[in-house]
C-alpha cells in the first residue's frame, strides 16, 4: 500500500478531514489530536494494513506505522485537499496530550533527534578513523592531534553540541506556540553570559556560562513564548511588533540569569549525583533494572522523560551511562524476534511481522518490533525486557562506559561509546539471553491467531 493510500484510509478511520486537528510525527509514530474522539473508529484504525498499533487516548490517538513511512504518511496527511489543520499543531496536542510534561519533552526533544545521531555518528567516524591512526601512524590524515583534515571533523561533529541549549530553547519556544527566534535568544543567553559569569544568581549559587544546560534551557524556552503570548493579546495591534517581543526578553532574561539557571543547575547537580550514586551503589543490577524498564517507557512515549537526563549527562561527564544501557533493550527485541524466527519458521505471518522489523530494530530503532511483533504476542515482550536486563548486568561491570550523544543505538551504539568493546559485548549478551528465553518460553497457540490469515 503506497503512503498516500495509508494516509487516506488514517484520515477516514480517524472520522474524516474536519475531525483532525493537528497532526505531527516522531520517527515511528503519527501522533494526532482530534475534535471528537467518538469520531474515531478504533477498529478500522487498527485493521489497517501498514498500521502496526495504535496507542494514547481517543483525542490524541498515537499510530504507529514504522521509521521513515510516518514522515512520508504525516506529509502526505497535511497536503490533502480541504484538511484544515492548526497553525501551531505542537501547541495544540501539547495542550490536549494526556502525558502532560512528558508530551512537551516529547514534541522539544523529537525535531532534535537526526541531528543528535548525524553529529554523534560523526564522532564514532573520528574515533574509527583515531583507531586506524594508532594502529598505523603513517595514516597521517587521521592524526587527530594535528590533521588539519581531524580538526575540520570535530567542529562539524562538536558544533551541535556546543549550542544544544539555543536549539532546545527554540523548539520549546516553537511547541508551546511562541516565535522560536525568541527561544533562540532564551537558550542563547545561558551561553553568553559575559561580564556576568562570575557573580552570584539566587541562593548565592555562582553564574556560570551554560549553567542547568537543556533543563535551563527547556525552561526558559517554555516561559518566553508564554510570556510573549501573554503580553500580545493585551498589547495594542500597533505595538504588537515591539513590546511583546522586548518585555519578553528582558524579563525571561533576567529570570533566566538570576533564578532559572541557578535552579536548574542545582537540579542538573542532584539528578546527576543521584544516579551515579544508584548505579555506584547497586552496581551491574541497576544498569539491569534500567535496561529491562526501557521497552516499557518507550511503549507509553515516557521515554522522552529521560532526554533532558541524558542531555544533562552529556554536558556534565561528557557522555551518559544511561542511554547506552537503555540501547541494549533494543538488543533483547532483536534476540526475541530472532528466536521467534526460528521456533515458529513455519508461521508466514509471525515471519514477515519479524523480519519487517528486524533491520530498523538492528539499528537502534525499537517500535515495529514492540508493537508489530512482541506485544501483540505477549511473552516476547517479557522475554525481550529480560535479555536486556542480563545484558545491562553485563554492561554495569564496566565502570565509565556511555554514549557521547542520543539517539545512535543498536549495532552503531560502539561507534559512539566510550568503551565500545564493552558496549558490543554487553549488547551481544542481550542478543544471545533474549534469544535463549524466548525460544524455550514461546508464545500461547491463541496468540498466533493475529498473525494468521
């Protein structure tokens, strides 16, 4: 069925054009707000060839249809003849999303998410193209302590990173319905504090450039379209150009300076300390217990909840030990469909829904196998969380082990790892245990019938 095709059927299950509100996607999701959610035909929805789950509540129905088709099918949705759609759709279904703060991070964090792997595979390039220079210093290109060539590499793969916090702040500002350029100059003044750096913001907690990081960031974003929005319905249609805009800055600058980064600071310091005290403390179980949690947290959206943690990590220590652990639940999705290819060969439906989404799950990308796959079979998604939980044992004995940006997992996790053997060896155990539980548990017979014609 072409995207097109998929779209139309979507729009019809959904109670038609003038029922949809807004319509937005994430890499495997179209996620939509509807007027009437008893316009909406759970059913039809469901039946849908190309639709592999539909989850979130009647008004803001979630769609799963796979990484790549939900941009094509979101497009394809927005250029119909005679839909009329809201002109800020992010403002809209973060309004009505039941997952409140979780949707905001959600829809901040989600335009983020290619830039986030292209720089952070740029960095794994470098670290491949270090090793060949080690192995071989004659390969004087990639001598990262003097190649012109190494130099030109870090500041496209470090630029990103360098201003995370404007572009946090703008798609903030963006989502909740503000002029993102102001978010722009939100996330920008947590980097350019100047002559201020150095002096003392509330509770006596010294300003420092880039102080709270994302959370800041987040914050500050969120609060300047507020405000912007705020000052120009009272503003008078003459002056709508130049008060909102300047009342904005000045004051969510200064609330930023003075309170939000200090704020925020403190919490980046206790969200940070208290993890690593947890994974310290508990050792190789706790990075089991977050592994095993994460095909959970991605099946409600709450996943999202933890980018501004990893983001946190990142501009802290210089990587995250947590997303790392959570890309090995990717490896017990793996190890279960492959067990599921094996036991049950003979089942053509239980084939196709696996090897369909085996190549994005390989990749780092788990939802056509959560929802395609191992949820709708039941034990799978168990045995899958289990696999990852041995695997995050495994991963929890290499103390300084993590990922230097999101959103890079699955197989292309080691390129961005600080231990990349470790990573690998960790990721290869969760392969091999989901693997293993699967195929002696299996599924119940009356589960095979979804997938039967």
């Amino acid at each position: 069925m072409s995207e097109k095709s998929l779209a139309t059927l979507i729009i019809e299950a959904l109670g038609g054009k003038d029922n949809v509100v807004a319509v937005e996607n994430c890499m495997t999701r179209l996620r939509v707000s509807v007027k009437d959610g008893s316009k909406v035909n759970s059913e039809m929805l469901k039946g849908i060839k190309g639709v592999m789950r539909v989850v979130g509540t009647d008004t803001n129905p979630q769609i799963v249809v796979g990484p790549g088709v939900a941009d094509t099918v979101c497009e394809e949705i927005k250029k119909m003849p005679g839909i009329k759609l809201s002109v800020n759709t992010e403002a809209v279904m973060t309004k009505k999303s039941a997952t409140g703060v979780f949707a905001i991070f959600a829809k901040v964090f989600t335009p983020l998410i290619p830039v986030f792997a292209g720089a952070g595979l740029l960095f794994g390039i470098m670290n491949i193209f270090k090793a060949l220079w080690n192995v071989n210093p004659s390969l004087t290109m990639f001598n990262p302590n003097e190649s012109t060539f190494m130099f030109a590499l870090n500041v496209l793969a470090s630029t990103f990173f360098s201003y995370l916090n404007i572009a946090v702040a703008a798609s903030a500002a963006k989502v909740m319905g503000g002029n993102p350029y102001l978010g722009l100059v939100a996330g920008g003044i947590i980097i350019n504090l100047g002559a201020l750096a150095g002096t003392k913001g509330l509770f006596g907690v010294t300003i420092t450039n880039g102080r709270g990081g994302t959370l800041a960031a987040l914050a500050a974003g969120v609060l300047i379209a507020t405000i912007e929005k705020a000052v120009k319905s009272k503003c008078p249609d003459a002056l709508k150009i130049h008060i909102p805009p300047l009342v904005s800055i000045a004051v969510v600058g200064l609330l930023t300076i003075y309170i939000i980064q200090p704020i925020a600071g403190i919490i980046a310091d206790a969200v940070t300390n208290l993890f690593l005290w947890l994974l310290d403390t508990i050792g190789p179980f706790a990075y089991g217990v977050i592994a095993a949690l994460f095909l959970p947290l991605v099946m409600t959206g709450m996943h999202h909840g933890l980018s501004p943690v990893h983001t946190t990590f990142i501009e802290q220590l210089g990587y995250t030990p947590l997303y790392s652990c959570c890309s090995l639940a990717g490896g017990g999705q793996v190890g279960a469909a492959l067990a599921l290819l094996v036991k049950y060969k003979k089942e053509q439906g239980v084939r196709e829904a696996c090897l369909g989404g085996l190549p994005a799950g390989i990749l780092g990308i788990g939802e056509p196998l959560i929802f395609g796959v191992s949820l709708p079979l039941g034990r799978p998604y168990v045995t899958a969380c289990l696999g990852a939980f041995v695997g995050g044992c495994v991963l929890g004995l290499f103390p300084g082990q993590g990922a230097i940006t999101m959103n890079v997992s699955g197989i292309l996790g080691g390129l961005v790892n600080t231990r990349p053997l470790a990573y690998y060896l960790a990721y290869a155990v969760s392969v091999a245990a989901a693997f293993v539980i699967t195929y002696f548990v299996g599924v119940k017979d009356s589960a095979l019938d979804a997938f039967r014609d």
